[in-house]
C-alpha cells in the first residue's frame, strides 16, 4: 500500500481538514493516537486500517489518494522510472546521480527480459 498512496497529497489535506482543530481532537475523531495522525500530517504511511477511518472522517472516497498510475486504465511506470521516483526522496544523491542509477536500472531491466 505504500507506494500506491499519495502520502504528500495525503498529508496536505489532513493539515488542511485539520485546520485550526487540535490534534487530539482530529485523531479521536479518525480514532487514532495524536502521533499517528501527526505522523501522517508529515507525510509517513499507515496502516490500512487507520487510512479506512482517516478517509471517513475526512468524507473522502478511498481510491482519492491513490496514485494515477495505479486507477483502472492508467499506464504503469517503467522500473527504472519507479527506482528514479524511490530515488529521488534520498537528498544525499544528485540528480545526476539518480538518473546513472536509474538508468543502470533499465539497462539491467533489458538484458533480464532478453534472457
């Protein structure tokens, strides 16, 4: 499920339906701990569970955070254009760095499918 949410579209609207409430009273009406729900509010994942009650409270369908290309129809990404995204989160690598990797990715990808 982790890399299917959208977790930073995801935590931006939990801080906006939030609002000026507190974060005990938002996480008691979700039904979790203030931790979890100030865990999500910075972007980290959580259970299934807890993502079902967060999406009720807020009133939003569940399929609304889940990432485009994972909808019914949508193009997947290349590997190497989901090792780019993966890679792309880590501030210690460059840009540069991160397309070497991903490309070394796809050349891999290409002589495992030719094998």
């Amino acid at each position: 499920m982790s890399d299917v949410i959208d977790w930073g579209q995801l935590a931006i609207l939990v801080r906006r339906w939030r609002g000026s409430h507190g974060l005990r009273r938002a996480s008691f009406k979700v039904g979790c701990s203030a931790s979890t729900l100030s865990r999500i509010e910075n972007g980290r994942v959580c259970d299934a569970e807890t993502f079902v009650r967060l999406m009720k409270a807020m009133s939003y369908s569940l399929d609304t955070f889940v990432k485009n290309e994972y909808k019914p129809g949508a193009v997947r990404p290349s590997t190497a254009d989901r090792v780019r995204g993966l890679l792309l989160r880590d501030r210690g690598l460059s840009t540069q760095d991160v397309d070497m990797i991903a490309s070394l990715t796809e050349r891999l990808m290409c002589d495992v499918k030719k094998s």
